[in-house]
C-alpha cells in the first residue's frame, strides 16, 4: 500500500505547528516545513521555528539548511523536497508537508515549469532602483510588463517583482508565460488540509505570538545576526519581524512602533495568505474556531486511512 503524502496549510500564526505534530505522531509521519525563512539558520525565533522539543518528537526537514546569506525559491525547495521524499519514504514512514508559504505549497500540487536563471547584474540594477525609488515604483513597471503576474502576485513581495521583471528584461517574455496556463487540481495520493480561524481570532492569536517572540528574546536574535555580519538587504532579513527590528535597531522607529509594526505586517501577510488559499476548493478546510486539536487530528486521520482503504 502507498502512503498517502499530507499538507498541512494555513495562514501564519494559525497552529499549524502543533496540529501537524499531534497528526505526524498518530500517523507515523515525518514533517518537511514549507516555510521560506525556517529554512534559514540563525532566524530562529522571528520564524517561530520548531525547538529542541518540538524536533525531538518529530523528525523535521527544510529547517536550518541554508545560511541567511544565501537565495531561495519555490524551486530550490521543490527540488530539495523531492530529495527529502524519496528519505523519508524509503524508510517507511510518511510524509507531511507543514507550511504558510504559498509559492512552496503551489509547487506541491502543480510542478514549476522551468524558468530561467536571472542576471545578476540585471538583479543588482533592479536593487538599486528599489533602494532608490522604492520597490512600488518596481511593481507599477511589472504591471506594465506583465499585467497577469503583477495582478496575481500575493502582494507587493519585493523578491518576486524582482524576480519577475529580471526574467522579462533578460528574456523579453513575460514571467507570467513561464506558468503553464492548466487548471490545478490535487494530486491521487495528496491529501491536503487547510487551517481557518475566523478573523478576530487569528489577529489576536498573531499579537500573542509577537508579544512571546520579544519577550524570548527576538531583538537579541536580530542583533546577533548583524554582528555575524548578515547585512539587512538580504532576502532572508528583508522579510516581517526582521526588517521592523533592524528599522528599530537602526534608530529610525522605537521599540513600541516595533512591535505595533510587526503585528500591522504579520496580519497583512495573512491576509495575502487567505486570499491566495481561496483558490484551493479542494482542500479539507479544519476550522480550528470551532474543531478542538485532537478533533481536527482525527478528521485527518480518519480521512487518509479512508481513502488508503481504496482499491
């Protein structure tokens, strides 16, 4: 019989986290994260990373596999995915994928088409242009450019204008022509489930979480990564909770606006992630408002041993 492979989604802050390793116990599964910046060591805290406890009880994947100064994308993970599969599986156990990145996730249920490598000069250029001018003068190029990406995009993400207008001006074909216009539908052996939390819940569940990353210490972490050296343009530092802190670390807002900051930014970007899980109607939605954990476990697990009892 072929174990069927699970996902876990949801928007940040939602209990991804705990609900996927009540179910990788139940189910003998072992957890690949789909988290773009859990993949980066040293960003522990402001990513609420998975602790010693937490990995102890379940072997984890894609975590702290890449050194803050190095890029990512839904391509390098989907190839280091695979990788991780093909360990997991050969051992006998199960896979399940836990994540908020919503590139990531995509790459699970429909594979990436293949895309050119971009300039570096023509990427160090665009930088300078966002540096400058600011990266919304850079978005309003893109729709321009590429009006299907740019109209698409899970907001204004400065790695992905950047990205996208790179490729068009190397190859003069629009980023959005590299996506295989075909409709998405989830693969046989994939279950996927899908976190909600009505509103007002998630929002404050999300000022909790701030609250508990700066009294653990998150500043300290954000001072430690720059006296390694890490600059703050980098991708892995250019993203919520760390741009705010090195904003404050640099003089240029206080504490207070800090942390006002980073939950105005945490609940933006969830609601980017909610706007683009929309789209998944065949997804098993867990309204954690309403299911308690241990319910929500069973629903996945009765449902994965239902559909691996199928001929």
């Amino acid at each position: 019989m072929i174990k069927r492979r699970i996902i876990i989604a949801g928007p940040t802050a939602s209990g991804k986290t705990e609900l996927s390793l009540r179910a990788a116990t139940r189910l003998g599964a072992e957890i690949i994260s789909v988290d773009s910046r859990q993949c980066y060591r040293f960003l522990d805290i402001g990513t609420a990373k998975p602790g010693s406890p937490e990995l102890a009880r379940v072997p984890h994947y894609n975590v702290s596999v890449l050194d803050p100064s190095e890029k990512d994308s839904a391509a390098r993970f989907s190839e280091r995915a695979g990788q991780y599969v093909t360990y997991i599986e050969s051992k006998g156990k199960r896979v399940l994928f836990c994540g908020g990145s919503t590139l990531h996730l995509q790459s699970l249920i429909q594979p990436l088409d293949h895309i050119p490598e971009s300039d570096p000069i023509i990427l160090e250029e665009l930088s300078e242009v966002a540096a400058a001018k600011g990266i919304e003068s850079l978005y309003e190029e893109l729709l321009q450019a590429d009006p299907d990406y740019a109209g698409k995009m899970d907001g204004k993400n400065y790695q992905r204008i950047i990205r996208a207008l790179s490729v068009w001006k190397q190859t003069g074909i629009p980023f959005s022509h590299f996506h295989t216009a075909k409709s998405v539908s989830l693969p046989k052996a994939l279950d996927l489930f899908l976190i909600h939390r009505e509103r007002a819940e998630l929002h404050e569940r999300i000022s909790e979480r701030t609250d508990r990353m700066i009294r653990d210490g998150f500043t300290n972490e954000v001072i430690e990564l720059l006296k390694m050296g890490y600059q703050p343009k980098l991708q892995s530092l250019r993203t919520v909770g760390y741009k705010e802190a090195i904003a404050y670390l640099q003089g240029d807002i206080t504490h207070t606006q800090m942390v006002s900051d980073i939950k105005t930014a945490t609940r933006r970007y969830a609601k980017r992630q909610i706007t683009w899980f929309r789209k998944w109607d065949f997804a098993t939605v867990l309204n954690l408002s309403e299911l308690s954990m241990d319910e929500a476990v069973n629903q996945i697990t009765e449902q994965v041993a239902a559909k691996e009892q199928k001929p």
